[in-house]
C-alpha cells in the first residue's frame, strides 16, 4: 500500500503496515521524515503520482482536505483502477465531493475516520470507520484490517465523517467540560487533578449508563429543561463570580431544546446575567 503523508498519524499508519509485512511506498511534503521508515523497508517515492502509481491501495492521511486536493491533482491521471482510502479528518460533503472526484478519474474511493490517536494503530483498541462503496471495502478489507478494526458504515461516502465528528463532537464536550469544572474548583484552591480523578471521574463514569437515554429525549420528564436551564445559568453565573466566564455552557441546550431552537441559548444567558436578590 501507499501511504500519503506522514505526520504523527500517517507515521504511524505506515509503521502498522510494515509491521505486518505489507509492501509500503511512503511520500510526505517533508521527505526526511520517512527516513527510519525507509530503514525498515518502505519504499521512498519521489513524488505524489509515483507513490499513486506504486500501489493499488492509497491511504492518504495530511492536514485538511485543501491540502489533500492540492497533492492529489497532479497525480489524478493515475487514479484509474487504484482505491483512495482517505483517512484526512473533514466533513460529510468533502467526503462525498472528494470520492466523485475520485470516481470522475476511475477510481475508487473509500472515506474514513479514524476513532483513535496514533500509538493505538495496529493494536487493539483502535478503530477506523470507513463508508462508500462495500464492494471496495471487502475487496480491500485485509490490509484495511492491518491498521485497526474496520467498520464500514455504508455506501453514502459522507458517513464515516459523519460519525467521526459526532463523536469528536462528543469527546471535546466532556474535555471543554472537564477543563471548566476543575478551573472552577483551582478558583477555591481545590487541586484540579485531583479533583477530576477523585470527583469528576467516577460522578462522570456513574452517569454513563443513562447517557442512552439524553439522546432522544427532547424533555426528559425527570431532568426537564426547564430545570436545567436554571443549573446551567446557575453554573455561569458562580463561573462569573470566580473570575471565570461559564458562557459556553449556555450553548448546551440548543441541540435539545424542542424544537431545536438556538434562542434557549440567550434565555439562558439571560437568566445567568439576573442577580440573586
Ligand atoms: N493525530 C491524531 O491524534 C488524530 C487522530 C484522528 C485522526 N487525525 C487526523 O489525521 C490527519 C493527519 O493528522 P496528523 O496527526 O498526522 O497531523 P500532523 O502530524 O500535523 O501531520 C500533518 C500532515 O499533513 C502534511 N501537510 C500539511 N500541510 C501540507 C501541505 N501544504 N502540503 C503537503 N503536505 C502537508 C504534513 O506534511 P509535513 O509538514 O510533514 O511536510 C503531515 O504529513 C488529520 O486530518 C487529523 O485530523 C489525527
């Protein structure tokens, strides 16, 4: 297989390849750092159509779709009859718009999203989630495997961004969250590490089993959002009263307010910017 650039994931994805024994042609913008690949057997391609050229599987994993497109046009004539499997982190349109392209020149296409950080690749644990054609993902499902565990998702090109970034989405919500608290509990001299191992973690870990459930409750009748409207205006307002501002928060209603509609974020707002008699 090629892999199309190596930066810490590209890297990383290359080494599981040689590490199985698969043939590897490697190219990134900066070439010294395929050096130590190309001491344990991968190939160095001069340019981006040589490494397409080399192999009928593609992985290209670099920054941003831009600089995706940017690498690939020249090489485009070398598509025909070779799988674009294109682990870059973008979103559902890139996706589907980069696989017609893709088909546009005779290839084949397979979008993906890797739901793991770089030393997870080739060991378990990892997981990369793939969508478009299933035909292609089967056909070159065995060195996909090499990487992680593969889970193709569907036809629709768009979907494993999809998934990646609402799970992404999620990740970063419970980091933004957990940043928060623990700075609001430094502002009393608590030691925010501590904090979020002793407190945070397992009150977060004992809410996991209903997690499920505030997925498509729109007011659940034992957490309604009227009554978390005034929890959460009631955690900016002591946020403010610390030094610290909490007005992220007030964002955290908006996707579930029935309908979802964005002014429950400024009522919220609102309420935190009311002082208590
Ligand atoms: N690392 C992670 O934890 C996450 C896990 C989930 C998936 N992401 C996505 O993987 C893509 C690559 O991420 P990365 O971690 O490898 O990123 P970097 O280490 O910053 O490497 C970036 C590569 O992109 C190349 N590159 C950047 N700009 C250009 C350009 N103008 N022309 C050509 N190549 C370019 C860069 O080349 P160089 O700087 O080494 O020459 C690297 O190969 C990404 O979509 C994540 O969201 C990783």
């Amino acid at each position: 297989m090629t892999v199309l650039g190596l930066g810490a994931m590209g890297r990383a994805l290359a080494e599981a390849a040689l590490a199985a024994g698969h043939p590897t042609i490697v190219w990134n913008r900066s070439a010294g750092k395929a050096d130590d690949l190309v001491a344990r057997g991968a190939v160095r391609a001069a340019t981006v159509t040589e490494a397409v050229r080399a192999a009928p599987v593609v992985i290209a994993c670099v920054l941003d779709y831009p600089v995706l497109r940017d690498l690939l046009t020249p090489a485009a004539g070398e598509l025909a009859g070779r799988a674009l499997v294109n682990l870059t982190n973008g979103t559902p349109d890139d996706a589907r718009r980069t696989g017609e392209w893709v088909a546009g020149h005779g290839g084949d296409y397979l979008d993906g999203g890797i739901m793991a950080v770089p030393q997870m690749i080739g060991r378990p644990g990892a997981l990369i989630l793939y969508s478009g054609s299933r035909e292609v993902f089967d056909r070159h499902r065995a060195v996909l495997d090499v990487l992680a565990e593969s889970d193709h998702l569907g036809a629709d090109a768009g979907l494993a961004a999809l998934y990646d970034l609402a799970m992404l989405g999620g990740m970063y919500g419970m980091f933004a969250g957990a940043r928060h608290a623990a700075a609001l509990v430094a502002t009393v001299g608590g030691d925010p590490v501590r904090f979020v191992e002793q407190r945070l973690v397992p009150w977060l870990t004992a809410l996991l089993p209903v997690l499920p459930s505030t997925a498509e409750a729109d007011d659940p009748a034992d957490s309604s959002v009227a009554m978390q409207r005034v929890a959460i205006a009631n955690i900016i307002r002591a946020s403010r009263e610390q030094g610290l501002s909490g007005d992220l928060l007030a964002h955290l209603l908006a996707p579930i307010a029935p309908p979802a509609d964005p002014r429950i974020t400024e009522d919220v707002l609102r309420l935190a910017d009311r002082t208590a008699g």
